[in-house]
C-alpha cells in the first residue's frame, strides 16, 4: 500500500516537471517571438521615415533636373530611370541583398539567448 502511494507521488511529481517544463518551452517561445515581432515593427517603422524622405529629396531631385533641363517631365523622368536601375539591379541580387541578410537576423535574434546562456 505504502509503495503504491510512492509510485503515485512519483508520478505526480514527474506530472508536474513535465508541465512546467512545458510552460517554461511557453514562454521561452513567446519570448523569442515577441522580440521579433518588435525587431520587425522597429525596422518598418524607421523604414517608412527613410522612405519619406527619400520620397522629397527625390521630388526636390526631379524638379531641379527639369529646371535645369528646361521641362519638369524629364526630371522626373530621370529619377524614374535612376528606381527602375536600382530596382533592376535589387532584383537580381534579391537573394544575397535581401533575404539571406533578413534570415540571419531573425535567426540571430531567435538564438540571442541561448548564445548568452552558453557563454555564462
């Protein structure tokens, strides 16, 4: 009788590591990716000012080329073909420029606690 309180007592506890080890996977997970979901806000946001800003100093760009060229149109024109090489040129190097580069971050910030633990 005793022995079979022993064995249920066992299994109780191991019951219990098991779900703990399983909240702790939980929030180690929710962790992790609530840091990434913060990075890539973080990113868009500063994004969207560098884009606005590239966006005026592009208008600005434009509008002194047609001054200087005597028509509005060719100015703009001219930073249209300035994007369109850049965008060229982005889309063919999209797999070492872009995705490999947003990879490893994520990776690297998916795995930033478990470097510093090890180093510990």
């Amino acid at each position: 009788m005793e022995d079979l309180k022993k064995i249920e007592n066992l299994f109780d506890h191991a019951r219990e590591y098991v779900n703990v080890r399983v909240d702790e996977a939980k929030l180690g997970l929710a962790e992790k990716a609530s840091a990434v979901i913060a990075q890539v806000i973080a990113m868009i946001v500063v994004n969207v000012f560098f884009l606005l800003c590239l966006l005026f100093a592009s208008i600005a760009g434009a509008l002194a080329l047609g001054r200087w060229w005597g028509n509005n149109w060719l100015g703009f024109l001219a930073v249209a073909g300035v994007y369109l090489l850049t965008g060229i040129i982005i889309r063919a190097g999209r797999e070492r420029m872009i995705r490999m580069p947003v990879m490893n971050a994520i990776i690297r910030q998916l795995f930033k606690n478990e470097e510093d633990h090890e180093k510990n």
